[in-house]
C-alpha cells in the first residue's frame, strides 16, 4: 500500500467542500431551532423532551456514584 503525502489525503479544495458542508449544516439546524423555539406548542415539547434527557442522565450518575 503506497504511503499518501498530505497533499493528496485532503486537498484544499476538499477542505472547503467540507467547511461549506458544515456551515449548511449548522445553518440548517439554526433555523429549525429559530422555528420550534418561535412556535409555543413545539417550544413545550422541545423543553419537555430536554427535561426528560435530564431526568435520565441524572439517574445514570447518581446510579454511578453508587
């Protein structure tokens, strides 16, 4: 297997496809939050759901403490 320089393991061009790739990403998601958090019905379900993950790691701690 012929040793790749680190020029052909990730080009420039590759390096921005991918940096642009994460910022339609990150944007995306950003608006998706700017909408649930805008709608009342959605923000409750969104709270609800992150109360509920906060609820469970919290057992999972207090159960590795033990």
């Amino acid at each position: 297997m012929p040793i790749m320089s680190a020029s052909e393991v990730a080009s420039p061009t590759a390096m921005e496809a991918m940096l642009t790739v994460m910022q339609s990403v990150v944007t995306f998601a950003m608006s998706i939050f700017s909408t649930i958090t805008s709608n009342t019905i959605l923000c409750f379900i969104l709270a609800g759901s992150l109360v509920g993950i906060g609820v469970h790691v919290f057992k999972l701690l207090k159960g590795a403490a033990r």
